[in-house]
C-alpha cells in the first residue's frame, strides 16, 4: 500500500524506468514493422481505370452512377492506440511476485512508451462496471509519461468489471480505424454474452488486441495443505485442501476449459490474444507477440 506522496513518486519513477529500459532497438523495430503501414483509411471515390484492382470497386456508389467507382485509401502514418485497462478485484490476486494488475500496469506503461517512441497518438480508459479515469489520445513523450502516471495512482473504486462503459464510446465516436488494446484477466462477466457481442463489433470496427493477465497460481496450485480462499468480485469463500488430487485436477479441468472458450472466442473475432503471465518478463511478452504478429500478415 503506498502511504505517501513521495513513495507514489518513487514508485512512478521506478515504473517509468522499467518501462523506458525494455523499449531497445528491437522492440522498437518490432512494433513498427508489425503496426506501421499496416492500417489505411478509406480517403475517395473515383471512375474506374484499366489496371484498377476489382477487390476496391464500391459497389453502392457503381449502382448509384451506373459506371465502376472504384475505392481509394491512404496509408495511416500515425496510429491511435487506446489502451482500456480492467481494473476488477480479480486482477489483485495476492501471490508471489506481481499481481496481474501490476502486470498491467507495465505492459500498458510499456505500451504507451512505445507509441510515443513512435509519435503515435495514445489514450487511457481505466474501467470496473464504469469508467472511472478517461485520457484522451495524444503523442507527445509528456503525455506517455502522464499515462503511465495515471495508471500507477489507479485506485478502483469498482470490483467487477463491464466492458459496455469502456467500449460503447469508442464503438459511437472513432470514426477511423484505431488499435484497441484490452488489458484484462478475461474472467467473470468480460466473457458473458453480451460482452462477447461488443467485443465482435469493435474487432469489426478496429484492430483489437486482447492482452489475458494471470498468475501462475490460478492454474499451478501450489501445495500448501488447506487454503482459504475468497472471490475478490462475489465474496465467497471457501476452503481448498491443495494437496488432494481430486480438487488439483478440477482446477486444472476448469482452467482447460476456460482456456478453450476464450480461444474459440478470439478466433471467431479473428483476433491473435496476448497472454502474459505475472512472472514472465513483459519485453519478452511484447516481442514475442510482435514477432507472431508479424508472420500473420
């Protein structure tokens, strides 16, 4: 817990370290090559010319004048990224190392760094079942720092998470196509029906990348006698016994299964997920993603 003002500023600092010592030149290099060039805006119509590629014929406008129109698009040279951070009790999980929401923290502060390295534009939306803290998008290093900031002061005031509050005003009010990067455990009500219909209209919308946060407890039950347990969301407790069998194997059954829905999931919404777990290295996460990215296109 931080108890003071100065501790808040060494602990930003420190972050703001961490952040900026992963970003060499190979991440750099990576994050360009796999975003930059990547994202075109639609910019005219005109006539149709021999040569012209029929994939970017419009159609309704080719009805309309009663002659081919094809589309023209122009090369994005900046992006706008917005990082939507989860900030639920179940991303406080105590346990050895950082928490999935510390996790977060530094992937997004990493992030944010990064598309400032780049002169890309970047906004900040901290949400539970509301958005508490909104950042417009901006691209100068000042901003990233200020980013960064905002997410190391977070304090949420919500337990549960809704992702209507965060996406609905990206969904009503971006006209060009941004680079949503959803940072979240993936867990409780961000997997229900009516979030998944959400997040299959934004990936229609925008480039989404889902970042899945977890610690190696929620799958690697340590073995430790009888644990007592408590949903940070709903509040119920209960009482494991970690070294029985029976209860090591259901835990891993429902992580199986829970792992299979979320991959059927991404995969209807044709997005490539990163999962990070709290005690892996968020460079190594980062570029390792890029990299996979990348052989995609």
């Amino acid at each position: 817990m931080i108890r003071s003002t100065r501790e808040l500023r060494r602990r930003v600092d420190r972050i703001h370290f961490q952040c900026l010592k992963r970003i060499d030149g190979n991440l750099i290099g990576s994050y360009d090559s796999t975003f930059k060039g990547q994202g075109i805006e639609f910019e005219e119509t005109r006539p149709y010319l021999p040569g012209d590629d029929v994939r970017w014929i419009d159609w309704r406008v080719t009805a309309r004048f009663s002659r081919p129109y094809v589309k023209l698009f122009r090369q994005q040279r900046q992006l706008t990224i917005h990082l939507l951070v989860d900030g639920s009790g179940s991303l406080g999980v105590p346990g050895r190392g950082r928490t999935p929401a510390q996790a977060a923290i530094e992937i997004a502060g990493t992030m944010a760094m990064l598309a400032a390295s780049e002169q890309d534009r970047v906004g900040l939306t901290l949400f539970t079942d509301r958005i508490e803290h909104f950042v417009a998008p901006a691209s100068d290093p000042t901003h990233a720092a200020r980013v960064l900031r905002d997410l190391v002061c977070w304090k949420p005031a919500g337990i549960r998470s809704q992702l209507r509050p965060a996406l609905e005003p990206l969904l009503r009010g971006s006209r060009s196509r941004s680079l949503i990067v959803l940072l979240s455990d993936f867990v409780g009500d961000v997997v229900s029906p009516e979030n998944e219909k959400l997040l299959r209209a934004t990936a229609s919308q925008h480039e989404l990348i889902p970042v899945v946060i977890r610690h190696p407890s929620e799958t690697r039950l340590p073995r430790c006698g009888l644990l007592r347990v408590r949903d940070p969301e709903t509040g119920i407790k209960r009482w494991i016994d970690t070294r029985s069998s029976r209860q090591r194997k259901r835990l891993q059954q429902a992580a199986r299964v829970e792992q299979q829905h979320l991959d059927r999931m991404f995969s209807q919404l044709r997005c490539l997920p990163l999962r990070h777990e709290c005690d892996q290295d968020v460079a190594v996460s980062l570029r390792g993603y890029f990299h996979r990215r990348g052989q995609l296109r």
